[in-house]
C-alpha cells in the first residue's frame, strides 16, 4: 500500500511539473531566438505559428509595423538565403525575455538579391505554457 502511494504521489508531482511553464532560461531563448530565423529560412510557417505569439508585432526599420497574420505571408512568399545573428544578450525578467542582437539577412527579390544588417531587439513571453516571440523591434538597419 505504502508503494502505492509513493508511486501516486510521485507520478501526480510529475504531472504537475510538466504543467509548469519552462524556467526562464538565456540559454534556451539564444537557442530559440536563432531556431526563428533558421525556420524563417526554410520557410517553415507552421512550426513559426506555434513560436510567434498571436499578438506579435513585427516593427521593421523602413518603419513598417505589421502583425503576425502578415509577417507569416511574407514569410512563405520571400526566399532569405541568410539570416544570421551575432552579439547576441539576454536579459530575463521571470516570465519575459529581452533579446538584443545584430543580424546579417539576404533577401532575393525579384532581380538581385538584398544585402542588409540590422540591430533589434526582441521580447520574448511565456504564453501557452511555453516561450513566444511577442516583439521585433529593428532599431538601426544599413543596407549594404
């Protein structure tokens, strides 16, 4: 009987730790942060749905501000061979993460293929249970 309840009581404090959201973590939102961008790459809409938080706003440094719904278009219709980030930092603050960074993009348009760096900042929240990417802010852009 004891090893009954043992094992009941150890499976229902399982149980309620995978309830739990994840434990802030830099490491995992550097990780995170990086998976976006490669999943932009390979157009990956559907696993960007469940990354980006419904209420994502995307403020991109020609001054344009668009949403998620449109972002993701955008995303299945335009090749970006690169998107590479550097002098990345996190800073947490318990369920919401701040991430700054530089990134190289390519984008191929039409008839060349478009060279540029931008410096942004991200926030990143626990919703769902589970980190999303809720802001893109691109702070500084110089196209090459």
């Amino acid at each position: 009987m004891k090893l009954f309840l043992f094992a009941s009581f150890f499976l229902l404090v399982l149980k309620a730790q995978s309830q739990l959201p994840p434990s802030p973590d830099s490491n995992y939102l550097l990780v995170l942060n990086q998976r976006i961008d490669t999943d932009v790459v390979q157009r990956n809409v559907s696993s960007l749905d469940s990354l980006y938080a419904q209420d994502f706003v995307f403020s991109h440094g020609s001054g344009r501000i668009e949403g998620k719904e449109s972002w993701m278009r955008s995303v299945g219709r335009n090749r970006y061979p690169v998107r590479r980030h550097d002098s990345v930092s996190v800073q947490q603050h318990g369920n919401i993460g701040v991430v700054r960074g530089n990134m190289y993009i390519e984008r191929e348009d039409k008839d060349k293929t478009a060279k540029y760096k931008l410096q942004y900042i991200r926030v990143y929240a626990i919703r769902n249970l589970r980190w999303q990417l809720v802001s893109h802010i691109t702070v500084r852009e110089e196209h090459l």
